[in-house]
C-alpha cells in the first residue's frame, strides 16, 4: 500500500508539471475546460469534461419507466454540437418526456442544472502493433458527491450528465469499447457513431471505426471531431467504462 500512495503522489507532482506546459483556456461554445494532459512517459491522458448536475425530481430523471430506448436522439449532430432530440417538438419516447426537458441534459439551465468542470484520466494498457490502448474505468462513477444539488439522501449524488470536446486522428482499426449505465452517446465527425439509450443496466459495445468509416464520412490518416454524451439517471448503480486505440485530444 506504501508503495501505492508514492505512486500516486509522483503522478500528481508529474500531472502538475505537465499542466503547466500545455494550452488551456475556456472554449467559447463550451463550458469545458479544455486542458488535456499527457504523462511524458505516456502512463496516463487526463481529459476535461462538463458534469451537470440533477435533481431527482427531474423528469427525465429517476423516472419509473425504465429499459433500453433508442429513439432519442437523431443521427446528425446539432450546430451547437449537442444531440438533437429525435422525436421532434411534440414526441417523447419510453424513458424521456419531451424536447423542453431533454434540451437541458447538456445544456446549461439555471435551476434546473448545475455545471461542474471535472477532468478524467484514462491510463495507458499497452502498446502493440501500432496502438496504444486508452482505459478508464469505473465502476462506482460518481464524480460529484456532495457537489451541486447534493447527494439528496442517497449515499452518492446521482441524476447527472457528462459531455466531453474532442478531437482523434484515426488510425486504421482504430476501436471505442463502451461499458456502462445508462445513456451514452458518441458523435464521430458530427454523425452518430455509437448509441446505447435509455435507462439501464450495464451494457457494453464495441464500435469498430473501419466498419462504419463510410456511414460517419471519415478517412485514415485525418482528424475528427469526437463528442461524447453520457446520462446517469437511475439508482443505484453508475458504471462508466471505455478503452480505446484512439488518441484522444483538446480541442
Ligand atoms: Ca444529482
Ligand atoms: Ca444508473
């Protein structure tokens, strides 16, 4: 365990260092932070994300109807760079009650949100062929206990939204494996890239960028635009999981 607190206390004196030399400032169409950090060695990427607060009492939130629901959101990206809600002015779908109410997930909305800036960091698994693989992994995701709204008498601070600004070059076999509750929504180059909707236990996918290069308009060997959508909206659990070979960085 010794060994483990020196471990831990080298990679924040390093992460400190390394902040200092790289950009970082406030994006004016995001309320990320966009500082990305990456460990001379290549152990460990930190990335900033957007974490919004909600209440329980949220519609769309700790809603009674549960299950898998994939007709949330539309294919394309919208020109703000947030989902668009695919049932339109007046639809809803199994888990979620309307556009007025869906538009707030990643959006700032006083009273209705809180917006946290926090930063994850995936560690490096390995190189092989080519590729380094990216993990982060956690399966007691609760990034803001006691922040925000509160953790309303629950033992974590549930009912949340997470949004990350990205960009990736994609390398050949490049891969995104997703493993988590509930909603997450991947944008590869504005379009839909991955969808796991709804309000649910752990399901895991793998997307396979080659296999779908065509559909999201993308080319080896360019950059892309990676947006990320994640929803926890249910107790009582709150996994949030992804590995990948693609080379995540700021914007
Ligand atoms: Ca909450
Ligand atoms: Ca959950």
């Amino acid at each position: 365990m010794s060994n483990l607190k020196v471990a831990v206390g080298s990679l924040l004196v390093l992460t400190a260092a390394v902040a200092q030399a790289t950009d970082s400032g406030t994006s004016p169409v995001f309320e990320q932070e966009c500082t990305c950090v990456v460990a001379e060695d290549e152990a460990f990427r930190t990335f900033p994300v957007v974490i919004r607060d909600f209440r329980s009492s949220h519609p769309d939130f700790e809603n009674p109807i549960m299950g898998e629901d994939h007709n949330i959101v539309a294919t394309d990206i919208g020109p703000d760079r947030r989902p668009v809600y695919a049932p339109g002015e007046e639809g809803t779908t199994l888990t979620t009650n309307g556009k007025e109410y869906f538009d707030q997930w990643y959006r700032n909305v006083e009273g209705v949100n809180i917006a946290i800036n926090k930063s994850l960091t995936m560690v490096n698994e390995g190189s092989g062929a080519g590729y380094t693989r990216w993990k982060y992994t956690n399966n007691s995701f609760f990034p803001i206990d006691g922040e925000g709204f509160g953790n309303e008498h629950n033992y974590h601070n549930y009912h949340f939204t997470l949004e990350t600004h990205l960009r990736f070059f994609y390398a050949p076999g490049d891969t995104f494996t997703f493993r988590g509750d509930d909603d997450l929504y991947l944008f590869i180059n504005g379009k839909l890239a991955m969808e796991v909707g709804g309000i649910h236990s752990v399901i895991e996918k793998t997307l396979d960028l080659d296999s779908v290069a065509e559909e999201l308009g993308i080319e080896p060997y360019h950059s892309y635009d990676f947006d990320l959508f994640f929803a926890e909206r249910h107790t009582v659990q709150s996994n949030f999981q992804f590995e990948t070979t693609m080379e995540l960085e700021c914007l």
